[in-house]
C-alpha cells in the first residue's frame, strides 16, 4: 500500500487487476470470495486498464522522490515477480477515482 502527496490510498494485488484506489468504506473484488456485507451496493472494481506480463504483481509505490526527472513523478511502480522487472503505470483521474494506464517498465532484467 502506499499513498500520493493528497493522501489518496492505493494497493497493488498479485493474480487478479493490479491496482485499486482505496476508498473509506468501500468494498472490493477480491481474488478470493466475496466479502461479507449484505447491505453495500456492490464491489469497486479495480483502476487499471489493463495487465502487465503474466500478472505477478508484489508491492507498490507512487514515486514521489527528486532523483529521476519530473515526468515520473507520480508514476506507480509494481514489482512483477515473472517478468523480473517493475511495471510503470500512469494514473489519470476518473470521476472520484483514477484510471492507471500502462507505460514502458521503470527497470526490467533478463537475470531471473
């Protein structure tokens, strides 16, 4: 889990989508199950449009550092554990939520 510089909580999920933007109360799909809660209106899906290679997805972090050029800033890094690299995605608002967008990996290896 991390958070952007307006405090808005985002976590990353191995298997299933990659990405959700977490908001106060809200319930969400899951890899497993459905929670339990009879009264909500429904699930909040994930934020991306799309899946990075294979979907093994470990860790978050929007990039909030001064050490790589501005055009960074703000990019979420995830770790992807079978393509050996950290996938890059660009958020966009949507509504009250963002929408992530795929972008070229921030660092990839060929050294499993």
């Amino acid at each position: 889990m991390d958070f952007d510089r307006y405090g808005n909580a985002f976590v990353s999920a191995c298997v299933i989508d990659h990405l959700f933007h977490m908001a106060p109360g809200g319930l969400y799909i899951r890899q497993a199950g459905r929670p339990e809660f009879s009264y909500s209106y429904g699930l909040l899906p994930s934020i991306v449009d799309h899946r990075h290679y294979r979907a093994a997805y470990c860790g978050v972090a929007v990039y909030q550092g001064n050490q790589y050029p501005e055009a960074y800033s703000g990019r979420v890094l995830i770790g992807n554990i079978h393509e050996n690299a950290v996938n890059m995605d660009r958020l966009e608002p949507y509504g009250a939520s963002f929408k992530a967008h795929a972008m070229d990996n921030f660092v990839q290896s060929s050294d499993g």
